[in-house]
C-alpha cells in the first residue's frame, strides 16, 4: 500500500491485463449441436391416417391386378422327363438310375408335347433343374475369372480345384462350375417340320463383353478320367461359348431355369410338339429333377404371379386398416390432443369426477 492507503497496481498501471486469459470450454454454438434444426413435425390427425391408407390401397391394388392378369397371359409348357427317359428296367431305384446314366448306352428320347394356347414368338425355351445347389460355397469359388478373361492367364488356377489341372496340364475353363456344364440337347419338330431353337444372343452382353475373352480358348476341357458335363469346342473363344456363358452365371436357389434358346415361330393351340432330347446329365446321383419349358413373356417377363399376389396383399390391408380406423372414428369419436388420455391422468380423481 502506499503512504495514502491504496492498493499500489503494477508497473504499467494495469495488474489484471497481464495475466493470461482462460481458454472457455464452451463449445462453439450451433444450431445442429443445439437442435435448432428445421424438420418436418407432421400431426397424425385421423382424416390424414386413413387417407394415406386409401390411397396406398387405391394405388397398390390396381397394380396388383395388372401385375396378375400379365402373368396369367404368359403361356407355359413344363416338362419333367428324367424319369421318363428312362427304360423301364432302370426306373427301379436310384441305383439302377445311376448305372443307365453312367452308361454307354443311347441316351436319346423323344417326348410329345401339347400347346395349350396361341403363343406368340419368340418362345423361349428353358432347361429347369431341382435340387441343385450352385450356391455352394465352394461350388461358386471354384472358377478364375481372370482366366476366363485375358489370354495367357491359363495358369491360372489356383482357386479352380479340384479342377484345376490334368496330371501337369491347366485346364480352361477351369472349376466345378464349367466342369458341371449341362449337356441335355434338345430338338423339336412340328409334325415334320423342325422348330430351329435360336442359340444366339441368350447370355447377357456384359458377360460377353468384359467377363469371357475373345482371345481365350477352351484347352485340356472335360479330358480327364471323370466327366462332369458338356464339353466345347476348342476352336471356339469362350466369348461365343454362349451355353457356357449362360452356366456360369450360378443361380441363387435350388430350383432355377436357365436360357437355352429361342423359337421365332408363332405355335398354334393344340399344336403338338415331339422334342427329342439325349439325356445326358446325371441328376439322379443327388435325386434331381430335370425339365424342359417353353414359354413366351409379358412386359413384365415370365410367368410369375408372386408380384401380383404381394401388391394386392399389401393394398387389401391398407384398405381394409382404412375402413376400420373410419369406423372407429365415427362411432367412438376422440378429441385430438385431450389430456384426460394421458396415461397419468386416467386414474386421477379429477378425470374419474368429469
């Protein structure tokens, strides 16, 4: 203090200023840490509920109808014949199957079929098979692509077995997938006029564009002491190999169709149609079955009703949920935002009293 009791400052007048500041922990506003943020708060009255109902149903119903009467005009002919094609002293057991199958002897078979309406062309036919699982795990890894893709990746195959090699040599296409190829061949016959089965174009463009190589050849295929399937032809690059193409594209499900070919001929209903197939692939070792289809398409692709039932599923009950909430409202009408429903205000004397 000096001589007139004041508290002496520092030497540049200002003691407080040279201390240092504290930093504040504080942090920096905003409007999104603060949940100011502008959002929609829509307020669920009973008439917005049972509109937003109606038109779900109104709009998802007619869908469903349309979706169905596509599907029912998509005309289909399915054909199971693996029993069929059989002599009859091998239809015994699975055995006996196994053993024809195996076999040397003529696999080929002549099956008659019956047009049940006009189909319009082009008419696809399919090969359907049941109780295959080409979502094995081990069974969709056992492939190269970069084999298939690029000339001089033919050693590549490490990931291919157990179908990699025979004794020393790399086999292309490598793995169980194309080792499996399907071999039933089909031919079909209108009286005595053949229905020539467009092979041309089934497989997508992508594949044979980026994932199978032009320059790419089949070498050592199906050469070993066990046969899994079709075998191709060497002078032909796996990007025209368009059976092949379609086979390695593996299916999600056990039971699965894959393109075969095209007929560009209208069919006339009750046309008969003789195919004569050589059955060849071995479905009987796991009880497989194996079918042959013909079908044309809608705008919305083959025959498939499962679209059209879930639309008018899912439409039926909203409509259904709008009728009962309607009803509700008219008979037992509720004051929009009336505390007395409150949980905590139901058993209160004061909402017992009124």
């Amino acid at each position: 203090m000096n001589s007139n009791g004041a508290t002496t400052s520092g030497a540049n007048g200002g003691g407080d200023s040279a201390a240092p500041r504290r930093q504040s922990k504080q942090p920096k506003y905003s409007r999104f840490t603060q949940q100011e943020l502008p959002a929609c708060k829509p307020l669920l009255t009973p008439g917005w509920v049972i509109t937003t109902f109606m038109l779900v149903g109104a709009l998802f119903i007619p869908i469903g109808v349309i979706s169905l009467v596509a599907s029912h005009r998509v005309v289909e002919i399915v054909h199971q014949y693996e029993t069929d094609c059989l002599p009859p002293q091998y239809r015994i057991n699975k055995a006996a199957k196994v053993t024809y199958i195996k076999s040397d002897m003529p696999k080929s078979c002549t099956q008659t079929l019956k047009v049940p309406k006009h189909m319009k062309r082009p008419i696809y036919v399919y090969y359907q098979l049941d109780n295959f699982y080409q979502n094995h795990r081990r069974y969709v890894k056992s492939r190269n692509d970069q084999q298939l893709m690029k000339a001089g990746s033919e050693n590549e195959t490490d990931s291919c077995k157990p179908e990699a090699t025979t004794g020393s040599l790399p086999i292309v296409p490598c793995g169980l997938i194309a080792w499996s190829l399907f071999n039933d061949t089909y031919s079909f016959y209108k009286g005595n006029k053949p229905l020539i089965v467009n092979k041309k174009d089934i497989s997508w463009k992508s594949d044979r564009e980026h994932k199978f190589g032009k320059d790419v050849y089949p070498k050592n295929f199906q050469s070993g002491g066990l046969i899994g399937g079709a075998k191709l032809n060497a002078s032909i690059p796996l990007s025209e190999q368009e059976d092949l193409i379609v086979w390695m594209r593996t299916a999600a499900l056990p039971t699965f169709r894959k393109l075969y070919g095209r007929i560009e001929e209208d069919l006339q209903e009750n046309d008969t149609i003789k195919v004569t197939l050589l059955n060849n692939y071995n479905t009987y070792t796991f009880n497989g079955k194996k079918k042959v289809v013909l079908s044309t398409t809608s705008f919305l692709g083959g025959k498939n009703n499962f679209l059209g039932i879930a639309y008018l599923t899912v439409g039926g009950l909203c409509f259904f949920l709008a009728m009962v909430f309607f009803l509700v409202h008219i008979i037992k009408p509720r004051p929009l935002g009336d505390p007395a429903y409150l949980s905590w205000n139901r058993n209160s004397p004061e909402v017992r009293s009124s």
